[in-house]
C-alpha cells in the first residue's frame, strides 16, 4: 500500500500507531482523575515526606513532562517518515512535514479534550507539545545525516 511516493505502509505504521494513543489519552482515560491512582503512590514511594499537595504538584508536573516527551517521540516518528520520503517535497521539507503534524495533532487532541467532561482542552498544553516537538526536530536536524544516507 503506497502512501506517499513508493513507502508503503511499514514505514507509517509506528507514526499512526502513536498518533492513536495520543488520541485514545485525549478521552478521560488520560485524565488527571485516571493518572493519580498509580503515579501518586509512585511519587509517594519516591517521596515519603512530601504533603499532599506536594505530591499532587509533582504529579502534574509529570503528566507535563509526558506531554513534552510524548509530543518529541511524535516528532521523531514523523521525522522518521518524512526524511527517509521517497517524495520529493516531504523529503526537502521533512522538518516542515514533521512540525505540521505535531501542530494539528497537538491542536486536534486539545480540541476533542474540550469535549471531554474529564478533560479541559489548553493552548498552553499545544505550545508545550510544540515545545516538545521543536526540540525533538533541532536534535533530528543535527543528527540525521549521521544516522542516514540520503
């Protein structure tokens, strides 16, 4: 199955496969209320003298840094894709192919978050994902053409 140029669908399939989890969390099964049964008491065990409120500081903090880190590991499987594209355009333009996905996937998870009664949708959530994905990008730029023939 061509996707674009002559890739078939291997090569997408990691890429799509994240971008569904990243959609599958957006629903209340990746909110606050859902997270903190297994990530309190961890940060709990890890911090046995922390308040209450410390620990639930902590917690958000963490599902933050799963935003940036999870907006990176998008950025990287786009990267991924769009470098090694046998068409012209995605290849020359991997970087800019790449960041638009994590703009509109980042902007769409936030919308449907809105929908969500668990959930409260963020532009705040969208820059740090961007974040996330400018980072990952800059360290591919660097890195690329080290790891892959072109």
């Amino acid at each position: 199955m061509e996707i674009l140029g002559n890739e078939n669908l291997w090569l997408y399939l990691p890429l799509i496969i994240w971008i569904g989890g990243i959609f599958y969390l957006a629903s209340g099964r990746g909110s606050i209320a859902r997270t903190a049964p297994f990530l309190i008491p961890v940060i709990e065990f890890l911090l046995p003298h922390g308040n209450a409120t410390r620990l639930q500081n902590y917690h958000v903090v963490i599902r933050k840094l799963v935003h940036l880190a999870g907006y990176a590991i998008l950025a990287l499987l786009a990267s991924i894709v769009f470098y090694n594209s046998s068409n012209i355009f995605a290849a020359k333009f991997w970087y800019l192919c790449s960041f638009a996905i994590v703009f509109v996937v980042a902007s769409t998870d936030e919308i449907l978050q809105s929908f969500s009664n668990e959930r409260v949708g963020s532009l705040a959530d969208v820059a740090l994902d961007c974040i996330g994905g400018l980072v990952m990008i800059s360290l591919f730029w660097i890195l690329a053409p080290n790891l892959f023939s072109k």
